[in-house]
C-alpha cells in the first residue's frame, strides 16, 4: 500500500473529529483541500529550457487566510504538499492566530540552482499564482530549500503585479519589513516546548540532557535556547554526520559553522546515529518519517519533541507510546514559526516594528499557553498530546465554519 502523508494526516482529524462527535459531513469537510493549484515553471538552463512543476494547496480559510510555507525540494510532490496545508490549519489554529493553511512548493534540489535561477523560479511561481495569493488570502513564508532572501524576490514580484503590501509574505530579511525575532521563532518555540514538557513532567530543564537532528534554521536555534534556557546538548547532525558530547556541546561557539562538518567534537557519528542517542530530550529537526519501523526499537529518549513536520510514521508514534516516551506533535512544537509569522504580519499592516524583546516574550508565553491547554485536554480525554492537539483544532476550525453558516 502507498504510503499518504495526507492520508496519515487525515486520519488523526477524522479521529478527533469522531471523540467529538461530529457529523460525518462537517468531518469530509475537514478532511478536504479548498483549492489546489499545479502549474509549470519553465526554466532556463544552459542551452535549453527545463520544465519544473509547482504547487499550492489552500486547505482551508474557516478562521482567516490561508497561511503556509513554500518549499523547494526534488521530492516535493501533490500529497506532501496537501499533508502540510491540512497541518497549517490545525497548526494556526492550536495556537489561537486568525489564519487558515496552506502550503507550497517546487520540486527540484535548490543545491543545484544559481542564485539567478532560484530568483527566477520563485518569481515565475509567484506570478503564475498571484490572483490566490495576497495578505488577506494566502500568505506565503519560507520553509525547506527557501529563506528570507526567496522571499524578498517573492515580494517584490508581488509589488510589481500588485502594488506595496509587504504583508503578502512573511519571513522576509530585517532590511524589507521583516520582524527581528522570526527567523528564530521556530526553533524557540521547540526549546521552549521541550522546557514546558520537562516541567510538566517533574524534570529538572537545567542539566537536562538533548538530543538533535537537524543543524537548519530550526534545529540550530532550538539548540541555542535549550542551552540558554540551562539544558545540555549532547548530541547534533546535519547532513554531513553528526557530533556527541556526553558533557554537552558549546552550541554558542559553533552557532555560525554552516555545517558540522569542520566542528572539532569528542566524537562523531552517522546523521541518524544522532536519532538513537540516550537523552532525555530527542528533537527530529530535519526531514519527516526519520523515526520508522526500521530504527524505532533503538530509540532511547523519555521525550520526542517534533521539530520537523511529520518526523515519526504512525507505526513509530504508537511504539514509542507503548513504550512510554512522551511526543509533544508537530503541530504543537514547531508552531513558533507561525506565530513568529503572525508577529510580523500585524506588524505589516499596522506599519509599526516591535522591538526583538517584546517578541520572544510575547512568543513565549503564547507557546506556553497553547502547551498548557493541549496538556489540559490530554487530561480531560484520558489521550496522548496528539490526539489531544487535533481535538483543539478540530474544534475551533469546526466552531468557525458552524459559525460561519458554511455547514448549518
């Protein structure tokens, strides 16, 4: 059988959905896309002309615009895109912001584009899909393969064909309307949902011992807040392998290294060794399906917070549970980013800028927040933090399209 991340996601709003009692209906609706774009991006490559294929999903607009990433990536396709605009929704509205989801990509390798082709690449996306986008539609932001840089372009071919909204975007560099704080919000809101899980739990944060896949935006300042907020790192991968320091790893003197590669380390070790590290805390901050049915027996950490998006399969979720490691889901743990978004787009529309400590304050208490009320429904329902996170959402898109006269 094919594997579905969609379907996967699906299943986990349709369980929700049923633990709330919803009508079979209002659950097909839920478990539907609104709008699907696939366009071709025709690019000029040497001496001849290559035809990319691009994507946005719009799954849902019940609680605001649709709000979602844009990634570049050679296995990009319609299902993984779809799977990650449902996951905006429950994302945005797990965590109380006015948006819907939605999700983008290109598939191709962006390590094998120029600069020029990458410019040109997301600005013939943007023009091909300018009449869905806009800050009250759908407001695009980066994600894998894309950065602040890809959204400037975005941007500015938006300004061409539209006029000045700097709010059609987020994630844009400091210089052109972004918000200082954003580019670390994802990775904030991971250490300091790892910190809420561990004292929720009666676990010391200081001292506590972290493990981490993922040297991108999000795993790199995850890992500087955990060691700020006084827990140890002692293990972190990217693509090239991985490090382990039983002592902890100085993550502030290796903050700027683009990769682990030339870092000295006490010893060094396979990109998903770093997976079956003994912690207390295991962040998967890379790609998703990471933990599966092939390494999840070796898994040796008392708490999975999941900074990617879908980093363990079902199969691996429910082994884990058995064996009594607590997941605080993706939807939850790496929220911040959308939150980060939403900072920025107020800000936009409003034309005025926060100053950096204003925001990580803001975010942090509104990640500690939504943690607090998803541990909360855990309780009420007797279920894991999934299920629980899904129940929140599920609710309040539901709530909102009742409201709205979309399904009465």
């Amino acid at each position: 059988m094919t594997h579905s991340a969609f379907t996967e996601v699906n299943e986990k709003v349709i369980h929700a959905g049923e633990i709330l009692g919803l009508k079979p209906g209002v659950i097909a609706a839920l478990t539907s896309c609104e709008r699907e774009v696939v366009i071709s991006i025709p690019l000029h490559r040497k001496d001849d002309i290559e035809v990319l294929t691009g994507y946005r999903v719009q799954h849902s607009s019940a609680r605001g615009p649709r709000k979602g990433g844009i990634r570049f990536h050679q296995a990009v396709d319609l299902d993984d895109v779809r799977a990650l605009a449902s996951l905006m929704t429950w994302k945005t509205a797990l965590i109380d912001v006015p948006f819907g989801g939605a999700k983008g990509g290109v598939a191709v390798d962006p390590s094998t584009l120029s600069l020029l082709e990458k410019e040109e690449v997301v600005r013939r996306w943007t023009r091909s899909l300018v009449h869905v986008l806009g800050h009250q539609r759908d407001i695009p932001a980066p994600d894998m393969g894309t950065d602040a840089r890809t959204m400037a372009w975005l941007m500015d071919e938006f300004h061409r064909l539209e006029g000045f909204q700097p709010a059609c975007v987020t994630g844009k560099p400091v210089e052109l309307f972004g918000a200082p704080g954003r580019e670390e919000a994802t990775g904030r809101g991971v250490a300091q949902i790892a910190a809420a899980t561990l004292e929720k739990n009666d676990v010391k944060v200081k001292g506590a011992t972290v493990a981490i896949q993922g040297f991108g935006n999000v795993g790199r300042y995850a890992a500087l807040v955990c060691q700020e907020l006084g827990m140890k790192v002692v293990a972190i991968s990217d693509v090239t392998g991985g490090i382990v320091d039983k002592k902890g790893i100085d993550i502030q003197s290796i903050f700027m290294h683009k990769t682990l590669e030339s870092v000295q380390a006490e010893e060094r070790v396979g990109a998903s060794e770093v997976l079956e590290v003994n912690c207390d805390v295991l962040i998967p901050a890379a790609l998703g399906g990471v933990i599966n049915e092939e390494n999840v027996g070796r898994i040796n950490a008392s708490f999975i917070i999941e900074g990617a998006n879908q980093p363990l399969t079902s199969y691996a979720d429910q082994e884990l549970r058995v064996q009594g490691s607590i997941i605080v889901p993706d939807i939850l743990a790496n929220s911040g980013g959308v939150m980060g978004s939403y900072f920025e787009w107020t800000q936009n529309i409003q034309q005025f800028s926060w100053p950096i400590d204003k925001f990580r304050r803001e975010l942090d208490s509104r990640m500690e927040k939504a943690f607090g009320n998803v541990h909360k429904v855990s309780k009420k329902y007797s279920v894991d933090l999934r299920t629980a996170a899904f129940i929140v959402s599920v609710e309040r898109v539901s709530h909102a399209f009742e409201m709205r006269g979309s399904l009465v």
